[in-house]
C-alpha cells in the first residue's frame, strides 16, 4: 500500500469519527449544519459521510430542500467520542 494510499484512508476515518461523534453528542442536525460543526471540506467530508450511511450508522432524510441527519447506531467502539 502506497503511503499516499494509508493517509486518504486515515482522513477519511477521522473525518468520520468527526461527523458520528457530533451526532451522537448533539444530535441530529441537517447537512450543512454538520459541515460546518466537523469543518472538515468536501470531498473527504462527503466521502466520510457515505461510508458512515453505507454501514447504516447514520440516516439521512430529506428536509426542506435540504437533508437531515441522525445517528442510527449505538457508537462503535473503535470511535474515540468526545467526553468518554
């Protein structure tokens, strides 16, 4: 594995354990809200998002032109959650 290869990956975690740890201590939020609360930008934020929905710990719905977020899963271990 290329060391550029290991670093994406480990944004993207980060950026993930950012968006699930914000859900989990302040609840849902729509998707701009939570941009702006993990600051982290596009693409990584949108890719970090993705892996959290495809593994079903988040739910997204729509919401006024825009979308909604909640936490659809208990916080997995291996998420270092502010306050724990």
């Amino acid at each position: 594995m290329k060391e550029s290869e290991f670093n994406m990956k480990e944004e993207i975690q980060l950026a993930a354990e950012a968006i699930f740890s914000a859900l989990y201590h302040d609840g849902d939020t729509d998707l701009q809200e939570l941009q702006e609360k993990v600051n982290w930008k596009s693409p990584v934020f949108d890719w970090a998002l993705g892996w959290l929905v495809g593994k079903e710990d988040v739910e997204v719905t729509p919401a006024n032109g825009s979308f909604r977020l909640k936490r659809a899963a208990p916080a997995p271990a291996v998420f270092p959650l502010r306050g724990n």
